[in-house]
C-alpha cells in the first residue's frame, strides 16, 4: 500500500514502514494487487510525478500524470505531414538501424566474454549485419516499403533470439519469442522488462510534444500508441541486456514465475526483483553524445531530439541516435 505522509510517500508492507521523499521520486510503478491512497496521487501530481499502472504481463494499462506536458500544435502538425513524406521514413530507418546495431554489438559483447564457442554467434551477427545494409538501398514513402523493412527486422530478430538462447542455461533455453502469453521463463522476464520501458517512452514522448498516437513505421490504429512502438526499438536492448543478464548471471529462481500448459507469468516474487534490476541498470551512466549519461535519460533527449527534427524540417540523417554505447 502507498500513502502519503505530510511530503513523503509512505510504502506499507505488512508491520514494515518506509517513507520516501516525493522530491526524489520520478515515477509511481503499480503492478496488479498494488493499492495506492488519493492522497499519494495528488502528492504525485503535485510534484511532477506521473503514476504508472502495469496489467499482469507488464504492459501500461493507463496512467495519471501532471498536466504540464509541453506539447504543441505544431510539433503535432509537424510529424502528421512527416508520416507521409520522407522525413518520416529516415526517422524509421534510423530507429531500426540503431536498434539493430545494439544487437549485433551485444552479441559481440557476449561472444568476446565466451571464447571458444565463436560458432554459436557468428552466424547471427552475419544476419543481423545484412539487415542493416539492406536498410541503406530503402528510400521510398514509408507506405511503400512498410512490408520490406518489417522483413529484414525480422530476420534479423529471429537470428538474435536464437542466439541467445543458445546461451541461456539449458533450464531456461527457448524456441522464439512469445508475447501474450509468454510461453517460458525469459519471455516473460523479457515482456514485463519492455512493458516498463513502454510507459517511460510513452512519458518521454508526452514531454517532447509529441503525440504517441501518430506514429511512423507502426500504423495508425484506434487506442494505439503507434509512435511508442516506433520510438521504443532503440532502447529495447536495455530490456535484452537485464534479461539476458539475470539468466546467465543465474539470478533468476524457478519460483519466481507461475508456470501454466500455455503461458508463463512473473508472480509476485518475481515481478519486484526484475523492476528492481531493470532500474538499476536504467540508472547506470554510459557515454552518449561524448558525455555520460543515465540510460533512463536518454529516452528523453532523444524524444526531444526528434521534436526539434520535426520543427526544423531535416531529414534527420546527421542528428538522429548517433549512439555508441548502451
């Protein structure tokens, strides 16, 4: 249960008590079975902190947040005109090469940290490095090219798992990735880990100005949040390197999850000690833009970053994602 208490936030667990000021929180995260008092949500609002609200999978559900967002009309118009022309394709171009990137220089990572056992990544990187100069020939509307560019993400989506979970304990090894449900262990650790970084994104997105309805790659749909999809792919690989990580790291324990004949949940144990893991790998610093940075900020800044692309009318190709490390 969360309570307010004069300007702290107060967390109760059975007899246990803690009292955290409202000023160093930035956001309120509610799994199902949480409960929090009104009080603590004006406290929230009160203080620019936006309250998040998770389904059972990890997903946003809905949220409450202060409502001084930022946007404007027209950085609205702006990337309405941009769905339609090329400023828009190069926008998605560069979420998927930079997301694929990420990949490939994670298997390497992990490959430099096995040797001997080269032949399990190899054939994955090739993959995944044939997508990437796949997506340099694509240079039509988005609308032309939509089924192209979902191919060669797939492929190279398809190797990149395959690779890793060949390197997973043989406990937790899988056949792909599964959604909703998910069908084992890591997909459900994967899946709540993203549905996390959907509602940071989605905050991101609001705080730039931009609208998390109009998206680019991901078609427009009633209650889609189609430019969350489209911004979330860069910043997926931090939710593939907590994953990976607990897995390989042997943190992760059998009873951390309900396992049923079709699907696979994270349960009550599991579900705080991976939100745990998550933030603190959100909180690390890593070199972005020749300065260290927090990954949970550079969510932010690149959201504004494609903001002000929109406002200046550029195609994007010299300011977007130029990221070296994640």
């Amino acid at each position: 249960m969360l309570k307010q208490k004069d300007e702290c936030f107060r967390l109760l667990n059975g007899d246990n008590k803690l009292d955290v000021a409202a000023s160093r929180i930035e956001s309120i995260v509610l799994s199902n079975k949480a409960m929090i008092s009104t009080q603590a949500i004006v406290l929230a609002l009160e203080n620019n902190v936006d309250v998040i609200f998770l389904d059972g999978y990890g997903n946003p559900i809905g949220r409450v947040w202060f409502s001084k967002m930022g946007s404007t009309a027209l950085i609205r118009r702006k990337q309405l005109e941009a769905s339609e022309n090329q400023i828009g394709t190069n926008l998605v171009l560069m979420l998927i090469k930079q997301k694929l990137t990420n990949q490939r220089d994670f298997l390497k990572k992990l490959k430099y940290s096995r040797p001997g056992k080269e032949k399990l990544f190899d054939p994955s990187i090739t993959t995944i490095e044939n997508s990437i100069t796949s997506l340099d020939s694509v240079n039509e509307k988005i609308d032309e090219v939509r089924g192209q560019l979902l191919g060669f993400e797939g492929s190279a989506g398809r190797a990149y798992f395959q690779c890793i979970s060949k390197i997973m304990p043989e406990t937790y090894q899988f056949k792909g990735r599964s959604k909703r449900p998910a069908e084992d262990p890591f997909n459900a650790v994967l899946n709540y880990c993203y549905g996390v970084l959907y509602s940071k994104v989605e905050k991101a997105c609001i705080l730039a100005g931009l609208d998390p309805f109009v998206g680019f790659m991901h078609t427009d749909n009633y209650n889609k949040k189609s430019l969350v999809f489209d911004l979330i792919e860069p910043f997926r690989i931090f939710a593939e390197q907590v994953s990976v990580y607990l897995f390989t790291g042997k943190k992760v324990k059998k009873d951390f999850f309900d396992i049923r004949s079709k699907s696979t949940t994270l349960n009550q144990k599991g579900k705080p000690f991976v939100i745990d893991e998550l933030y603190k790998h959100l909180e690390e610093s890593v070199r972005y833009r020749n300065r260290n940075v927090k990954r949970k900020h550079i969510l932010t800044h690149e959201a504004h970053r494609m903001a002000n692309i929109l406002l200046e009318g550029g195609d994007g190709n010299d300011k977007w994602l130029k990221i070296k490390e994640f």
